[in-house]
C-alpha cells in the first residue's frame, strides 16, 4: 500500500511558526505582491530579504512537535510495506529535523539561497541582502530559495509519479486553496486504484469530498492516522 502525505503550514502551526491564512496569519501583515513574487523581489529586493531573513531567523527558536515526529514514524514503520512520500508546502526544516528523508519541499526552503547567476543552491542559516556574494562564482544575486506567486513548484515529476501509484492521500494542516497542492487529493482520486483520501485539520476544508476527516490539531491528529494504518 503506497502513501503519500501533504503538509500544510497548519503542521507547524503547534511549534509556533504563524500559518499563512486567517488571524495573525503571515498573509494578514503582508501582501503576497510585496514578498513573495519574482516582481516584488526585482523592485526591492532588500525589502524581501528583509522578509525572508526574519522568517529563517525565527526557525533557531522552534522545535519539531508531534506530528511532524509521528510522520518520521510513520515514514520509518512503512519501510517493506510500500511506497512513502511526504510532500510539504512549507518552507522550514522542521520535518528533517524530526527525522523525515523520504520529504519534497514542493514550495522551496528558506535555510537554502539560489543563486540568480550561476544557479547554485546553498544551505543558509544566516542573513543575506543585494550585496552577500555567491559562495560558488563570487555574483551578488542571491535569492531566497522559495517558490514564489508565479512561479512553477519544485519536484512536481516525482510529486504526480507518486499520487499517480497512491492507496491513501493525507492532507494535514492545509487550506487546500493554493494550487497545484490544492488539487493533489482529486488527481490521487483519478488515479484508478480507489486512493482513500484522509483529511487533518482543526478546521476542516473538505468534508465533503475527503473520505476520513480528523478534525483535531496535526499534534493529535497525525497519532490517530497512525493508529487507523496500523502502525
Ligand atoms: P494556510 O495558512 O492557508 O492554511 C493553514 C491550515 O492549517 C488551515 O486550514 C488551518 O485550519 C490549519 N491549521 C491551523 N492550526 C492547525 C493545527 N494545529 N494542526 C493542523 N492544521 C492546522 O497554509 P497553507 O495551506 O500551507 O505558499 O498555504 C499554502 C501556501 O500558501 C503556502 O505554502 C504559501 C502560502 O501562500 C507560498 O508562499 C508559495
């Protein structure tokens, strides 16, 4: 039986990095067109740094909770017994740090700079602006290496080859409104082998479509969707 799990910022929401969406949401105290675009990067791009910087310094003060430890669990208990893939929307670390390999981070990482000459990746832990040069050609031109507004998701070769071969989906901690993530439980759906779709949210999206909904914090949530595989 194959797995595939998508994370959402709802599975961090329990060690204290802020969702996107709704009250003291990251979206509520800055518009998507001044930081998360190609455009707003070309118009000022230390203003975006600035962002950036912020979010990655944040990520020294947090600490995996217990959803993302369950699914390194999982992933670890599911070895022999088919295929695992979790693919996340977020941007932190937090599921390496707790153990996770078989991971896509399908919208970036922000401990990772790209560079816009020359294309290299580097992990970064520290700040960056216009004037931090490209440790591999010497070029001023580092970026953030996240997937903006616009912008086509990293992985998404893998990310279909796997819900194309899924028997359950899991949505955790996600609005299910930023596409392609948001239509990944439909195209597992399609995929001909009766892919059971599983839903995780303190505030479910998808009752109605979703074939199992755990309406519980992912901390809770995820141990009971372990317990339900029998793991
Ligand atoms: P959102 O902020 O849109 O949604 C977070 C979801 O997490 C909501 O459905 C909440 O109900 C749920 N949630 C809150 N607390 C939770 C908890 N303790 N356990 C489980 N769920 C909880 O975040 P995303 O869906 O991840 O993209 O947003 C998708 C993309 O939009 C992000 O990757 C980012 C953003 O703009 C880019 O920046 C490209």
């Amino acid at each position: 039986m194959n797995i595939v799990v998508l994370t959402g910022a709802g599975v961090s929401a329990e060690s204290g990095i802020p969702t996107f969406r709704g009250p003291d949401g990251v979206w509520e105290n800055h518009r998507i067109e001044d930081v998360a675009s190609p455009e707003a990067f070309l118009r000022d791009p230390d203003f975006v740094h600035g962002f950036y910087n912020a979010r990655r310094a944040a990520l020294h003060g947090v600490a995996p909770n217990a959803a993302h430890f369950a699914l390194a669990a999982l992933e670890r208990a599911w070895e022999g017994r088919g295929d695992f893939l979790l693919v996340t929307q977020n941007v932190d670390d937090l599921h390496e740090r707790a153990g996770s390999r078989r991971l896509l981070h399908m919208h970036g990482e922000l401990r990772q700079m790209l560079c816009a000459a020359c294309g290299a990746r580097h992990p970064w832990l520290t700040e960056a602006d216009t004037a931090t040069s490209c440790p591999a050609c010497g070029e001023t031109g580092l970026r953030p290496d996240v997937v903006w507004f616009g912008e086509i998701p990293y992985h998404m070769e893998p990310i279909l080859a796997a819900l194309d071969r899924a028997d359950v989906f899991c949505a955790i901690g996600t609005s299910g409104v930023v596409y392609p993530a948001a239509g990944f439980a439909a195209q597992a759906r399609r995929n001909g082998r009766g892919c059971i779709l599983y839903e995780i949210n303190p505030a479910p999206t998808g009752e109605r479509y979703f074939d199992h909904v755990i309406a519980a914090p992912a901390g809770e949530g995820v141990p009971e969707f372990l317990r339900r595989l029998g793991v």
